[in-house]
C-alpha cells in the first residue's frame, strides 16, 4: 500500500458514505461497500465475561487461496478500500500474516483487530512492514487485576503491554505509518478505571484509545432487555456522568482519546435510558433511526465465507461459489423495514 492508494481509499469511503442515503432511497448499487469486515476465525483464546465466542470451537474455514482469491476480487471491484481483520481471534490462523501481506500488496488500506495474545514479536515486525494502517488490541483495565477480571487470560496484561512496546519499537525502526488503537469496553467491573486509561495512555505516548459501551454478549441470540439481568450493566448514573465529564475534559485538552466529544456524552444517555438507546447502540447508529442502513453499504465475510450486511442477519450468499459484487448486486434490501433481529 502506498500513500496515493490510502488517499485513493479515504476519497472513495467519503464518496460512497455521502451517497449511502440516496442509495437507500432509490438504486441500491449506487454505492459500493465502505465498511469490509473479514472474520478469519470463529474462534477465540480469551475467555471475556462480555463475550460468547470462545465457546465456539467449530468452524470451516476457507482456505488461504479462497481468502486471497476474495481479496483479490474486493480491491478488483472495490479499489484501494479499508477492509478489517477480525475474528474471534484472528491470530488462531496460522497464516494470517500471509492473508494480510496479499491484502496491503493489492493496496488495500487494513486494519487488524487482535486480543494481543498471539502477537509475538516477529508478528509485530512483519506487521509493521506489511504497511498495516492500524493495528487494534482489547485492553480493558490499566492494572493488570481488572483487566484479568475481564479477559480471564493470566499474564494477558503483560503480554499486550511487550505488544505495544514492539510495535512502537518496529514502527520507528520502520518509519512506518502504523497506527495503534486500543479498545475498552466500560462496563461495572471496570468503570473505576476508565479515567486512568485515559491518563495512561496519553503518559505511554504509544496509541490512541477508544471507548465502547458494554453491550450483549456477543454470540448470544440478540435481546434488547438482555442488560436487566446482567452483572456488567452499570446501574450507578451518576458516576457514569462523573466519569464522562472527567473523559470529555481530557477530550478537549488533547489526549489521544478516539470518540468524539458527543460519542462520549452519549454514552450517559446509554446507561441512564436503556430502553431507549438500545437500538442505537446495538446497530451502531447513533442517528437513532428505525431502519438500519448497514445493508446499504457494509459486507462481514465470515471465516467459512458466509457474506452478510451485519454480524446479525442470515448469509446472503458465500464467496466460496459466488464473487462478493454478485452477492452484493443481488442482496436483499433489508433496509427497506423494520430490522428482524432488534425486533
């Protein structure tokens, strides 16, 4: 990936976002696909009390010709898009790092999404020299007690901080453009942090941080009152409140915090009126519409090469036997009603 196709990549995302709606509204292949989600595995190796997936030891994956012959078909079609690698955990493959390298060698813009378990440090270095944008790690707690409350995986602290550091320390070696995100999901066990995540970060001088509300566990079957009976739901507002306005201070001052300033504040709405922000949270829309618009410009590929418009909804086809713009041509326009799986 070179630095007209990251430009080229940025152009084209603000072009199809900008005509999602008029899509909508009238030819749904106005627009091509501006969020590409590639779930390598089905599995994890961490064991989240917010997250299901680890249970989950079954799958059939395609095989690695399948996912560069996919890739090759998206940036044919797409251009020089952003696409992201996920799972589960997408370091369970044995050749993701190969899976990555053919997608920056297309051009591709890639983010990697990873629970920092398997980044051993050669794979921090071929990362970096992949011309990998972004490379996002789960850390939810800045002791190493509360993020083991969380993730369930002893000496998992220890080992993404090596992470970060190799990272850092090839990304200069390199000269490289890599990007650093890290990810904490605020729920109770881990509010009284959220602050001092913030402090660290900006004192490590490393990454950038986003926030993320708890939500159901995934893999669970979608249930908008799930929240009531949850142990991870906070239920204390008024320190939700605290917290944010500590957040949005440290906003304002510069700190490498990623959520906007009205994502963070959004987040007391969250707490304060489930009934009401559910919806908005779980389609990831904060506009708070009715109708869900991921049909109209998102793809997930999961790992047996299932293509959906969500992580939700049932498969619109498989990339094993059609190519990702057939499927896309002739997707159903979900959008056009009430979504089923927030019924």
């Amino acid at each position: 990936m070179n630095r007209l196709d990251h430009v080229r990549a940025r152009v084209l995302g603000i072009i199809n976002s900008r005509l999602a709606p008029f899509a909508a509204r009238g030819d749904k292949n106005l627009v091509k696909p501006t969020y590409i989600c590639f779930k390598l595995s089905e599995r994890c190796n961490s064991k989240c009390i917010h997250c299901d997936i680890w249970k989950n030891q079954q799958e059939d994956p395609l095989t690695i010709h399948e996912w560069f012959r996919t890739l090759d078909n998206i940036r044919e079609w797409v251009g020089p898009t952003h696409v992201v690698f996920t799972g589960g955990e997408s370091f369970l493959r044995r050749d993701t790092l190969d899976i990555v390298k053919h997608a920056t060698g297309l051009g591709l813009v890639c983010e990697v999404l990873t629970n920092g378990l398997l980044t051993e440090r050669h794979h921090c270095e071929e990362l970096v020299k992949a011309n990998v944008d972004q490379v996002t790690i789960s850390l939810d707690g800045v002791t190493p007690e509360t993020h083991f409350a969380v993730r369930r995986v002893p000496g998992m602290y220890d080992k993404i901080l090596r992470t970060l550091d190799d990272l850092d320390e090839f990304r200069l070696k390199h000269k490289a453009r890599l990007k650093i995100l890290l990810k904490m999901v605020i729920m109770r066990p881990n509010l009284h942090e959220a602050v001092a995540m913030a402090d660290w970060v900006k004192a490590k001088g490393q990454a950038a941080l986003r926030y993320q509300p708890i939500e159901q566990s995934y893999a669970q079957a979608e249930n908008l009152n799930w929240y009531k009976d949850s142990d991870l739901w906070i239920t204390d507002v008024a320190r939700v409140k605290a917290v944010v306005g500590e957040l949005v201070q440290r906003k304002q001052a510069g700190f490498p915090i990623r959520n906007t300033v009205e994502n963070l504040q959004s987040m007391i709405q969250y707490f304060e009126n489930p009934d009401r922000e559910m919806r908005k949270v779980q389609n990831h829309d904060e506009r708070g519409s009715d109708l869900c618009l991921s049909g109209v410009s998102s793809m997930v590929i999961a790992s047996n090469g299932d293509v959906r418009w969500c992580f939700q909804m049932s498969p619109a086809g498989n990339v094993k036997t059609h190519r990702p713009q057939e499927i896309w041509k002739n997707r159903p326009e979900c959008w056009k009603q009430p979504c089923p799986w927030f019924g």
